[in-house]
C-alpha cells in the first residue's frame, strides 16, 4: 500500500429529511476530522463531505496508509536517585531500565524545572489506517447528531435518523471491514432510485462522483443547485416572467432531490383575487413551488416545481402538480370566504379556550396584557412629543393581534397567523395603520428581516416579545442550548433590533417592571 491513500465512505439509507441533510454533512465533516486528527491520519488535504436525500459521504485524497511512529518519553526517578555517588546505576536505575524493556546505557538525562531525571525514549508502532478507520468510521456514524432518530430490525443498537441499506468504505480501493447495523461495508453504491442501478460498484473517491452522475445522482449539493437555478431561469424567461425570490425554498428543493428537474405548471387566473401571501404561502409551504412574477411585480397564473426525476415526457406529472395546487387553492378560497362570515374581533372571546402556557394563562390573557404594555409605550412615545404615536391605535391592534389563531385559514396555513389577521383587518375595514401592526407583529424574525412599518406596529411587536420575554423567565422557562420552545432568543432579539432602528424614546427596565406588573395583576399571578 502506497503511504497515502484515498479514503471514499458513504453512508447509504432511506430519504433523510431535506432540512437536516446540512447540518448532518457539516457535522460528519467536523466528527470525522476531529478522529483523523487525533490518530494522525490526516495530511494536507481537506475532507469534502457530500450529501443527497438517500446518502452522506465523506471523501479525502490523502490519508496516511500507516500511522506514524510516536517517540514518547518517559521520565523516571531522579538522578540523584538513579545514581550513586560514584556515578553507578543504583536499584532505582535497574528497575526502571527493566520496567520499559530497556538497557541502562539507552536510558539519558532529561532537566526538568524540578531538577535532573532518569528518563527512557519509547517508540510506540503505528497501526495500520485500515484498522483504525475500521475501528472510528462506525464510531463517526453513530455520533452524527440528529433532531431525532429511528431503531430498526437487525441494527443491533445503532440509531440513525433513518435505516441504513448500504455502506461504501474504500482505502486505497481496498474494503474496510465493518457493519453498520446490518449493511457490511463494500465497494457497492446504489444510482436514482427510480433511474439508476440499485447496486454500482466504486473503486475509490476518484470514480465515485463521475459514476454516481451516471445514474442520475448529483451527490454534490451545489451541482443539484446550479442545476435548479438553470433551468427555473429559462422556464421563467420562456414566459417573460421572474421568479419569486425564495432562498430558503431553493435550499429545500436542493436537498429533497438527487437528480432535480424543473417543471412549469399553470393555474385558473381567478385565483388571482386572493391576497398574493395566501398563495405564495400554499405554492410554497405546502407542494414546495416556486411563485412567478410578471415585471410589475404581481403574480402570474403559473408555478415552477421541481423534481426527482430527469423529464417529465408525457406532461403527466405537470397535470398532477397542478390538479392537487387547483384543491390547495380551492380550500385556501373556502377558508378566506368562511372566516369572513365574522369579524375578526368576534374572535376575540375564543382566545380564552387557546392556551398560550400552563402557568401564564390563556391567549386571551396574553392579548389583555399586550394591550395593557401596547397602551403604555404608545402613552410614553406621545408624552416625550412624537405626535404619530396612538394609544387608540395600539391598543386596537393588540386587542386584534391574536384573533386569526382561531380561524380557518391559520388553523391549515399555520405560518400566515398574523399575516391573516392583517388581512382579514384590511377586508374588514379596520384603519390602515391598525391592520399593518397586526400584519408585521411576528417582525422582525430574523437579523434580515425588516421591523414592523409602523409605530403601532413596533409598539405591538415589543408588547408581544417583552411579554413572552418577561413571563417565560419569570415562571423559569429559560432557553437552552437545545431548547427554546417559545422563540425567547429571537423576541430577544428581535426587541433589541427595533429599538435600535427606531431609536424610540423606550427605558428597557422600566419597560419590563411595567411588563410584570401586568402578570401581577392578572388572573394567572407569578411570583
């Protein structure tokens, strides 16, 4: 074996979720590199690690057929100890010669900063990489961290985000011997599970990519990608339109796919008098397509979807994408005329059944103490001379600001809960300024994202968050590193960006001591 070899291993299961392939790739990058470096195994070359829906993989150019040499020295009794006054080995000297295989005359003098010590060089052997990678690659496996994971029949206690069917594991082109649950290591891939070959045999990293493309599978994600965007762009320019820029669902779409093909389908224009959010949001969320826009920037009555296969010849598969979006719309249409049979502030008694926390009480009993801090921001902002500042405004808003939680539309779409409500305000007839607050309350969710438009909207928005903020850690639901189920990190910050955007005349202490007293004086008191 040459003193460098190629290493190839690919974990081959049953489809991983799209949104948990690239955490999964960044981490079996990190773990696998974390144990080359630490039997030395690894040179110069980086590891490149891979993913597609039914695989990881980890590929590196340059390992270390065998394991250096490691020269350890030991240190044994002092010299003074080691040695008589006449400079001959004493007792000491023989035992600790003996203990480590060694003649005296090889043993040497080492200073330390406590004084002269006997001390003894050991050359501790390499092993081979094919046995130790033999020993760590199942090792790296299990230690892939998972949002949850499955057991299954013959895994012998391995847990894995799904089960495992196959394992590639080439050094040098040579087989490591090992099993990952039932699946033995081999030199077998498996292509496209529809137009591949189920069994592909690799040689090493060189091949691997260059074969699996053969059988219709893109293992590198910012192939799958490039190919995505290509062919979105020229469908799109084919009709004269722009797609709706969703990064977020163009990194979905490259993990759901091995072998991504875009599609473009059509759909009644009539539906084109709901709200474009409404839509965007059934393309989106739930059949994953992308929106397209005409140069004024409204929708146009097609999509662009993408999929696992290289071409759809017949047009069968367009025509089924666009009979499932026609119900999607449909139900979105029924949902939009049934919730508007009521005002939406009729829903305001409903809240009392929702429950917002155990201890902090209902969604109604969150609405009544956002009104309580929405009206007092809006008195402070007014009282330090900012005329565009409503008590009224505020107040309305925050009174309405949960009432979409009960309706239909939120209840199937649950990632439009105040979009809807700013929606249905709008329909409804409630003042503009009161209907955008209800609308940007969620805002900002991210670093990028934009604050509520309004001041109505920015008083809501921190209502909203400092309450959650306050009331969570008073009953000691902290985040941890794991866990942050009521979005503490992001009202955090959230709160923190607003102000610091708008530069609003607002005390934080005095904020949050206002904060809790609504708890005080609410049904549900905290201590």
């Amino acid at each position: 074996m040459k003193p460098t070899a190629d290493l190839l291993f690919e974990i081959g299961c049953e489809e991983i979720p799209a949104g948990m392939l690239p955490g999964a790739i960044r981490e079996l990058q990190a773990i696998l590199e974390k144990y080359l470096n630490a039997y030395n195994l690894l040179l110069d070359s980086p590891i490149e690690t891979l993913g597609a829906p039914r695989r990881l993989v980890a590929m590196c150019s340059n390992i270390r057929a065998n394991q250096p040499d490691e020269i350890k020295e030991i240190t044994g009794p002092p010299k003074s100890v080691a040695y008589d006054s006449a400079g001959k080995p004493t007792r000491a000297a023989e035992s600790f010669a003996q203990k480590h295989g060694l003649p005296i005359a090889k043993l040497s003098i080492v200073t330390t900063p406590k004084g002269e010590y006997l001390a003894a060089k050991q050359v501790i052997r390499g092993r081979l990489a094919k046995e130790i990678l033999e020993e760590i690659l199942p090792r790296v496996a299990a230690e892939i961290p998972w949002p949850r994971t499955m057991y299954w029949t013959g895994a012998e206690g391995l847990h894995f985000i799904r089960p495992i069917r196959w394992v590639v594991a080439l050094l040098g082109g040579r087989v490591l011997q090992f099993n990952l649950g039932d699946a033995a290591a081999g030199k077998f891939s498996a292509g496209h599970r529809f137009l591949g070959e189920p069994k592909i045999p690799v040689s090493g990293a060189k091949d691997y990519v260059q074969k699996l493309r053969a059988n219709f599978v893109l293992v590198r994600p910012e192939e799958r990608r490039k190919k995505i965007e290509a062919e979105l762009r020229r469908l799109a320019a084919g009709k004269g339109l722009r797609i709706h820029e969703d990064q977020n669902l163009l990194d979905l779409v490259t993990y759901l796919n091995e072998y991504p093909s875009a599609i473009l389908g059509g759909f009644e224009a009539a539906y084109l008098e709901l709200p474009e959010e409404i839509l965007i949001t059934v393309m989106r969320g739930h059949q994953k397509y992308f929106a397209l826009e005409r140069k004024d920037g409204s929708l146009a009555p097609y999509f662009l979807a993408v999929i696992n296969l290289d071409k759809d010849r017949a047009g069968l598969i367009r025509a089924g994408h666009e009979r499932v979006l026609r119900a999607r719309f449909a139900d979105a249409r029924f949902f939009w005329e049934s919730d508007q049979k009521c005002r939406l502030a009729d829903n305001l008694p409903k809240l009392s059944a929702v429950t917002y926390q155990t201890t902090l009480g209902s969604y109604g009993d969150k609405v009544e103490r956002m009104r309580t801090l929405a009206r007092w921001l809006a008195e402070q902002w007014f009282a330090s001379g900012i005329p565009q500042a409503s008590v009224a405004a505020a107040d309305r808003a925050a009174e309405l600001s949960k009432c979409d939680l009960v309706t239909d539309m939120v209840r199937e779409f649950t990632e439009l809960q105040g979009i809807v409500g700013g929606l249905y305000a709008k329909a409804q007839g409630e003042p503009e300024e009161v209907a955008w607050a209800v609308y940007d309350q969620y805002k900002p969710a991210g670093l990028d994202d934009p604050i509520p438009r309004n001041m109505t909207g920015q008083a809501l928005a921190l209502a909203d968050k400092l309450d959650s903020l306050v009331g969570c850690f008073a009953v000691g639901l902290v985040p941890s590193g794991s866990s942050d189920p009521f979005a503490l990190r992001r009202a955090a910050m959230g709160t923190v960006k607003i102000l610091v955007e708008t530069k609003l005349p607002v005390s934080l202490s005095l904020t949050v001591a206002r904060s809790a007293r609504t708890f005080m004086n609410s049904p549900q008191k905290i201590a």
